[in-house]
C-alpha cells in the first residue's frame, strides 16, 4: 500500500500453515510508523508488522507475554499423561 506520494505505508502478509493435520492460513495488515523516502525499508517494516500480527493470531509467542502465567504446555503435558 502507498500514499498518494507512491510512499510505502503499509502491507499485508499471509501466513499458512498445518495445525493438527488442519491447514490454516491468516491475513493480516502491517503498517509503517514513520514512513521515510526508501520504500524498501517501509515495506520491509511493514512486512514485518504483519507477520508479526499473524503469528499472534496463531498464538505463537504466546509465553512470551504471559510470562509464568503461562499454563497451556504444562496442561497439555498433563492431559497427555492422563491419556
């Protein structure tokens, strides 16, 4: 995406991926916060920007926000065990 200029302001991304045998993909919008006079490096943050927003759709990187409050592998670990 541009701006009347032809200045690089944003993008979208898709990821696909497999999630248990199911094939998923996501789109997403990724945005430039200051664009500058090389589109190269906007679309390159942007790009960025929207891979990032997909794979927080997918909840990947997920334990790193929750921090210790993250429970889901320990859960599985169990529900694996209880089997």
């Amino acid at each position: 995406m541009t701006n009347p200029d032809g200045v690089v302001v944003g993008c979208t991304a898709t990821l696909s991926c497999e999630i248990d045998g199911k094939r998923v993909s996501i789109t997403e919008v990724g945005d430039v916060e200051r664009p500058g006079d090389n589109n190269g490096s906007s679309l390159k943050s942007a790009s960025s920007d929207a891979l990032k927003r997909c794979a927080m759709r997918l909840g990947l990187g997920l334990h790193l926000w929750s921090q210790e409050n993250y429970y889901l592998s320990s859960s599985l670990e169990k529900r694996r065990a209880d089997g």
